[in-house]
C-alpha cells in the first residue's frame, strides 16, 4: 500500500509568528499545545483527591485547569489505546487489540491528532513515548506523516528491562520494584529525565525560530518496571502504604473478566515468590512494596512535569500555550486480586485528564509572571484545588475533536457507521462544551431526564473494551495476539453503573457476535463504587444490553 506524503510545515513556517495579546476563549487560534501523555497513570494525584500522594507539580497544573474526574480509555493497553485517541476512532476501527499491526495498513489511512495540527501550520514533535513504539506505529512513531521532525527516544530506553535493580545480595535483577541509585544507571540517567531535557531544547528551539508547535511529551513511569531515583521512597514510609481496600477476587466475578497479571509474574522479585496460578495472592507485605513503588515512581513523574512545565515559563510561553495532560489507561494495585492493566474495570480504564488554556481555564498572566514555578515534593506541604471540575463521563476518544475545537481548527466530522475509506472523521465528540457546565447544571440535566428515550441519547457514556482468549484465565489473558481473541468484553459506563457484556468474537473478520453471550456485568456506583459486587445474574439487564448495543452500533 503507497501512502501519501505530506510536506514538512518548517518550510514555510519559519519566521512566522501569531499576536496572542488579549485572547479570550472566541479567539484561541494560533496558540501552541503541549500534550504530555503519561504511561499506566491512573488518577492517584492530590488534585484527584489521593491523600497519600505527593504530587504538588501536576495538582499546580489542575489549579490552572479543567479537570475531568470521570474520564476513561477505550481500551486498557497500550498500543490500541495511543492509536485510538492519536486518530479518534475506537479500537473496532482502527482493529488494534495487541501491538502487531498498523493502521493506516490494516485498518484505514486515518488521520491522526498531530497530522491534522500539522497540516494546518503547526511544527508537530514527539518525545518519549507517544505512539507505541514498533509494528504498531510502522517501526517510525507514524513519521513522516505525524511528524515534521523524525520522533525522540531516549538512548537509555533500552534498558528499562535489563538487570539494573539491585539486590539485598548486591546482584543486578530485572524486578518489578526497582528504586535505583541515578549515577548507577547507563549512562547515569533514565529514559523520562532524558525526554524532559529534550522537550525542554525544543520548548527553546520554537521561542528561538517563533514556530507555533505541537508538542507531544510521553512519560513512561509508574509503567513497570517501576524504575526510578531511590531517594523518593523516603516520600512514603512502608508504614504508611495500605493494603488496596478490596484485595480479593470478588465471588461473581466471570473467569472471563479476571486479568492474570502475567507480565508481574516474569519479574524475578515476583518469580522468587512462586505465587500460584492464576488467582494466587502476593504476600501482603509484598502488595505493600509495589504500592509503595508506584506512588514514589508518581512523584518521580511529579518532578519531570514540574521541571518540564517552569521551562514553558523560562521561555515565556506559558500565556499562549494550551496544555493537556493525561494517561493511556490505568493500573490495578491490588484491587479484585489483580495487578496491572488487562481488564474493563474503573482501576484500569480510568485516567486523569486536565486542560489548562490561557484565557480561558484561568486568566491570563501578565508578562513576566510565572503560572508554573517549580515546586519540590519532598518539602511543599500545600496542595492545590482544581481551577474547575467536571463530573461528566468523558472518553480520550474524544481528545482529537476537543483539541481541534480549542485550537480554532475546524473540527473533524462524525464518522460514518462504517468509516474505514474515511481519511478524516472521528469517533469522539469534543467535551468542550463541558468546560463551563457548573455541578448544578450537571445535576440538574440528571434530575429532568424523566424521559427514557431522551436520557439514552444524551447522558454521556464511556465505553471501553478488552479482548480475551478463552473463558478461564490463560498464561495469554493478559495480550492474546489477535489470531488467539475469542471473546470481546464490551464495557459501558455512566456516572450511575458500568456494565460489561463478554461476546463471542471472530478475529477473521473482526465481528462480535452479541447473540453468544458468555459472561456479563453490572456494578451500581452509588452502592458499589469500587466494582467489587456484580449483579449481572440477579437483576433484569435487557436495557442495558439494549443500550450499548445502540452505542456501539453508533
């Protein structure tokens, strides 16, 4: 298949600058981006409300921000949740379950976020990890279609799963808990300090040359292993880290549902402790380290995005830049006996999502002042409120329409049913109507929905999907490849419930059969916020069924 080039905009961008002197939200064109994704993040931020957390760089963020608390990945991995919000269609369109082929070949020559932005006049660029690396984004992050320059990676990538963790014997392990000694390290550094030196040159290279950008910033931790700098585990004393707060696998959960957390398992701290398969428990002392481990890797990420954002300040370009920051999917820390991602529940689906826009999120700043100064987590006490919250269920889906909208750019259109000869179209719709809806509005679009018909078409809903091989957990569970996918676990969910339907699958021809139900369920937010007791069984779900068939048909 011959794919298309697009010219590079550096050609006829250089020199080229925008006023942005008075913006207000009817006049946001011309400002540049800054999206930092972040790798298995899920929401435990003090901005989320997290108490153990110390994360004051990206809580100052959400201070300047919208910050949306119900927001959720179309699917818990990463390649096909990257793919799917970098062109705006769900895991079904872009037919990416696993991490082994791409788009534009399998699929359809789709469009992507940074493509769009970059046809349109801006310098598009990508650090870390954005786009999964390999067969998934065509060995090349998608460049040069992406792309105006050729992606960065850090040179230290490489070792993230080397032997580099040292033992209480002094030897060198390949572990899950993995805090380090820098200086030890290849090269004396890691792969997310490198990515923010780079972005930070770049941040400096546009001030120089007055280049509107795109820029593009992945962070790979808390992904495991969690690597990272020692001296932030004296944030959380071993103490002090509890147990998640239903570590068992609930009594009707379907087979089909529970993820076996594999990869944890091929790590050699794990491996010495021969936990059984497939529901064996870690020792509790062990879930302990790993939560522990998590939360100082958080506030290692903290600092990369504290330093990343004063640099936007350094250069003077904090008044005029939009930034969202966000993750690919969740992790589970214990929760329902599972670790990792791998599964449709809140813990692996839900992410934070925030989006701080000059003139519009807060005011804007007069030159000179800082909106980012650096804030250290081992000594800053005071935490910060989100500048404005947003309860309504929202999809990363819909990342592509929104920061369309925000930027002044026309926005994609809806997609046809079948959209795969489609270049440009999404499957999300831009939330940022939601950006000035107070609560008593939300609450009060809940109180008048007395009519069925009308709420079915207009409470927003999430949806989100998983791939299994078989009923019964398997050694694969966690990443079948597609040839091995024989159930799709299809997840709805609303402010009020999720609920999942596990149907029979054909990966020949990517179809779902929603007439062979192997396995369902149904949690109610305000009785069973953390999903812990299915009633799928017990209760009458044929509206249910009806209603994510009607949403996944549309």
């Amino acid at each position: 298949m011959t794919l298309p080039l697009y010219p590079t905009v550096c050609t006829y961008m250089r020199g080229r600058i925008c006023p942005f002197a008075g913006i207000t939200p009817l006049m946001l064109y011309g400002m540049n981006i800054l999206f930092i994704v972040v790798d298995d993040l899920r929401p435990v931020l003090g901005c989320y409300g997290d108490k153990l957390v110390k994360s004051p760089n990206i809580d100052q963020l959400a201070s300047r921000s919208i910050v949306f608390s119900n927001a959720y990945a179309q699917q818990a991995l990463c390649a096909p949740s990257r793919v799917s919000f970098l062109t705006g269609r769900r895991p079904d369109t872009t037919r990416l379950y696993d991490f082994y082929s791409y788009w534009r070949v399998h699929a359809g020559n789709y469009s992507t976020m940074p493509q769009y932005f970059k046809e349109n006049g801006y310098v598009t660029l990508s650090v870390g990890k954005v786009f999964h690396p390999g067969v998934s984004s065509n060995h090349s992050d998608d460049y040069p279609y992406s792309w105006s320059i050729p992606p960065f990676h850090p040179s230290t990538e490489k070792y993230e799963n080397h032997k580099t963790c040292r033992g209480k014997d002094g030897k060198l392990y390949a572990n899950l808990v993995c805090p380090v000694d820098v200086s030890e390290m290849p090269k004396g550094t890691l792969p997310d300090i490198q990515s923010t030196e780079e972005a930070i040159r770049l941040l400096n290279v546009m001030k120089t040359n007055k280049q509107k950008f795109f820029l593009a910033v992945g962070y790979h931790k808390p992904h495991i292993p969690l690597r990272y700098p020692q001296e932030f585990l004296k944030l959380y004393p071993l103490e002090n880290i509890p147990l998640a707060p239903d570590p068992w696998v609930p009594e009707k959960l379907p087979s089909v549902a529970y993820n076996p957390w594999t990869d944890i398992r091929q790590r050699d701290d794990v491996e010495a402790l021969n936990v059984s398969f497939p529901y064996g428990p870690l020792p509790e002392e062990f879930q302990r380290q790993i939560r522990q481990s998590y939360y100082a890797a958080v506030s290692y990420l903290d600092v990369q995005v504290g330093l990343l954002l004063n640099a936007l300040d350094n250069v003077g370009l904090s008044n005029n830049t939009m930034v969202v920051f966000t993750a690919d999917h969740g992790w589970s820390l214990g929760e329902h006996g599972e670790w990792a991602k791998y599964s449709n529940f809140d813990v692996a689906t839900r992410v934070p999502l925030m989006f701080y826009v000059p003139g519009m999120t807060t005011s804007s700043v007069s030159q000179g002042m800082r909106v980012f100064p650096y804030l250290d987590p081992f000594s800053h006490i005071v935490g910060s409120v989100p500048q404005g919250q947003s309860k309504k269920v929202v999809e990363l889906v819909s990342l592509f329409p929104t920061l369309a909208e925000l930027a002044g750019l026309q926005v994609p259109p809806t997609c046809p049913e079948t959209s795969f000869h489609v270049a440009l179209c999404t499957e999300g719709t831009s939330i940022v109507r939601y950006f000035n809806a107070s609560e008593e509005k939300v609450q009060e679009g809940k109180e008048g929905c007395g009519d069925t018909a009308r709420c079915f078409n207009e409470e927003p809903v999430a949806l989100s999907q998983y791939p299994r091989p078989a009923d019964t957990p398997q050694w694969n569970s966690d990443k079948p490849k597609l040839k091995d996918i024989r159930i799709m676990g299809y997840s709805m969910r609303t402010i009020d419930y999720r609920y999942t339907v596990w149907v029979q699958f054909n990966p020949d021809n990517f179809s779902a059969d929603f007439e062979h139900v192997h396995a369902g369920e149904l949690y109610m937010m305000e009785t069973d916020p953390n999903q812990d007791y299915n009633i799928y069984n017990t209760t009458s779900h044929g509206w249910f069924f009806k209603r994510i068939l009607g949403f996944l048909k549309h």
